[in-house]
C-alpha cells in the first residue's frame, strides 16, 4: 500500500477555523487527521501540501517512525506549531488508514483497552458568557448534558484592563459562582492562559483552595519556570500545563523538573499519536497524570482517546461541546458519547470515524486577519 495524496481542508467553526486532513492511498483507504490551529490555519495548510506531502506521497502509511524521522527528527528548523501540527495531522490519518487496513480501532494496535469509556470534561461550554451569573447558567447547562467534569477560564468574566489584582479577585468570584451552582459533585478545572505573574498565581492558588478545583491550567505562562519551580512547592491544587509544549523532548524536562502534576499533551501538535503515546509513558514513569489537551474537532479528539485507552495515568480527556455538532454535520458516523463520556467500539476500525469527505472537501472558512 502506498500513499498516493494528502490534502488539507479549512472550515470555520464557532470560534476558529479546523483543519481537516485527506490522506489518499493506492488502494482506495482514505484516513482522516487533524491540524488545527487558530489564527495559523493557512500557514499549516501550506506547510502540508507542499512541506508534508512531498515526504509521504509514494511511501507506506504503516511506517509512522519514519514518517516522524525524516519530517522532524532531521529537520533542522523544528519544534514550531505550525510545521508539527501539520505532522501530526497527516501522522493521525496515517494511522486511521492503518486501523482500516488491519480492520482494527488503533487502540488495539498500541496496546488494546484498560477502560472502555473515557471520562471527558466539557470546554467551550461559555462562549456567550460574560458575567457571574452567566457562567453560572451555562455550567448547570453543561452539566444537564451528563457531564461530571467541566474546564473553564474565570479571568473572562473581568473586564481586559482590570489590574492583576482585580483579576484574581473577580476570578474568584467566578468559581464561587460556578461553584455554587453546580454543587460539590462536580469537577472544576480552571484554566489560566498563562496570564498571571507568579505573585498573581500564588495568590489565586491560595484564595481559589476553598472551592476545590481538580486542577490549576497555566496559571502563568509556560516558559516561567522559575514560577512553576516555586508555585510547584507552595500549591495544594495540582498543576496542569503542556498544550504549549510540542515535543517528548520538551515534555522530558517537565517531567525531570516537577514543575506540573498533570501533563497535557494536545496530538495535533505534538506529533501525532505515537508521540503522544510516548509522552503518556514518560509522564507515567514520573508519576504524573495524563489529561491530553484537545479544543479540536472529533478527529483530534478521537486521534486522543487512542492513547487515552491504554494509559495507565490517564485522567481525564478534554472536550470542545461544539464537537456534538460538528459530530452531526462532518460524519456520517462519528463518535459515541453517553453520561459524560466517549463508548468504546470495538467494531470501529482506525479512528472509529466516518467522514463525510463531500462535505468535508468543499472548504467553508472564515479569513482571519492576524495582526
């Protein structure tokens, strides 16, 4: 079998553009991968029709270490976000072909099944919010869908000028608010954007305690390490970053640091699926937890719960709640969800999906202006 084309598709959803990915074979198995990545939609394009196509056309979809070896391992301007998620969206439909080929889920071909039902938690529950009171109703909404765990950034409900100070404060208040509502059953996780000096962080931390949050996302930006060294020492929430950081590479000193109890990988731009099975491994050996970041479509996120299923650390899966729609209308079989979680199917070979490549090719995006 060899591959014969790739392909890149954009299509505006919500709040970005995705990234759909065709990989076209000899023999008529077509897999599907994902790269998106906001407001860089048409620079990865570019770098997978005329970078990433050119290295796979005429090779085997079965050879993912070489496919890895000479797109990244031997380039010399690598670790950027555009190049590895144009790789690691081709990686994904590489792997779907394979599962296609073999009449297998590619969970079964990194080790089968530990659980058969991935926990999620919901994010992109409050696009409209803006308020207290709002991120308090579009929780209880949320979690009226059957989820068990929600994700969401408390700073939003302040105003973009308030000091840091401010901001903590009326972050707060946020979580109290959600909080309130949802009760004490279920899990908050609260991201931060990395926006908050290290006094800013460790003040939130200590304050946000009292309504008891599952974990703290990049309370400051990630590459303040000397932050995270000391917050890692004086938090009593566990800390979760690693969406920003694209490599095993860049995760080893992570691990080796301490800095995080919780890694989040996201397969769409740290190589694809094998790369993120070996990040999961690497962060078991150092006791860390797994809970793979994912604000992509179905593909990423089932591409995810492929290495989500035979973890050992694995936590929680993170889940954009606009993927039900995009589920309806991209696929003509998509993902099975049911009471907050994604149901394993055996009979679901590669990626377990069925895209809808007439809708899927004819491109519908929104042209960003970045500046």
């Amino acid at each position: 079998m060899k591959i014969t084309g790739v392909y890149a598709y954009m299509h505006f959803s919500v709040w970005r553009n995705i990234i759909f990915i065709e990989v076209t074979t000899d023999e008529g198995i077509t897999g599907i991968g994902e790269a998106t990545v906001r407001n860089k939609e048409t620079a990865v394009k570019a770098a997978i029709e005329n970078h990433i196509a050119p290295i796979v056309v005429g090779k085997s979809p079965f050879d993912i270490e070489y496919f890895f070896e000479t797109s990244f391992i031997r380039d010399a301007w690598r670790n950027g976000v555009v190049f590895n998620s144009a790789i690691s969206g081709v990686e994904m439909a590489m792997w779907d072909i394979i599962g296609q080929k073999t009449g297998q889920p590619v969970y079964n071909l990194l080790g089968g099944k530990l659980r058969t039902a991935i926990p999620l938690y919901a994010n992109t529950w409050f696009m409209n919010a803006e308020t207290y009171e709002d991120f308090a109703c579009s929780a209880v909404k949320t979690v009226n869908l059957g989820f068990k765990a929600i994700k969401w950034d408390p700073l939003k409900a302040v105003p973009e000028n308030a000091t840091e100070r401010e901001k903590v404060a009326g972050g707060i208040e946020c979580v109290k608010a959600v909080r309130e509502a949802v009760g004490q059953d279920i899990e908050l996780f609260i991201e931060l954007h990395g926006s908050l000096s290290y006094d800013g962080a460790l003040d939130f931390v200590r304050n946000v305690s009292l309504f008891k949050p599952g974990f703290i996302e990049e309370p400051m930006h990630p590459d303040n390490f000397t932050g995270y060294r000391k917050l890692a020492i004086k938090s009593d929430i566990p800390i979760a970053a690693g969406e920003r950081y694209f490599t095993r590479f860049q995760h080893r000193i992570l691990n080796e640091e301490g800095f995080y109890s919780i890694v989040q990988p996201d397969v769409t731009h740290s190589g694809g699926i094998l790369e993120l099975k070996k990040m999961a491994s690497a962060a078991e050996a150092y006791g860390l937890k797994f809970a793979p970041h994912n604000s992509g479509s179905p593909v990423g996120t089932m591409a995810s719960v492929m290495v989500d299923v035979n973890s050992e650390n694995f936590f929680y899966q993170e889940f954009s709640v606009e993927n039900f729609e995009l589920n309806k209308s991209f696929f003509k079989k998509g993902f099975e969800y049911k009471d907050g979680k994604i149901m394993l199917n055996d009979s679901n070979p590669g990626l377990g999906l069925i895209p809808d490549w007439d809708i899927i090719r004819r491109e519908n995006y929104w042209h960003i202006q970045t500046f």
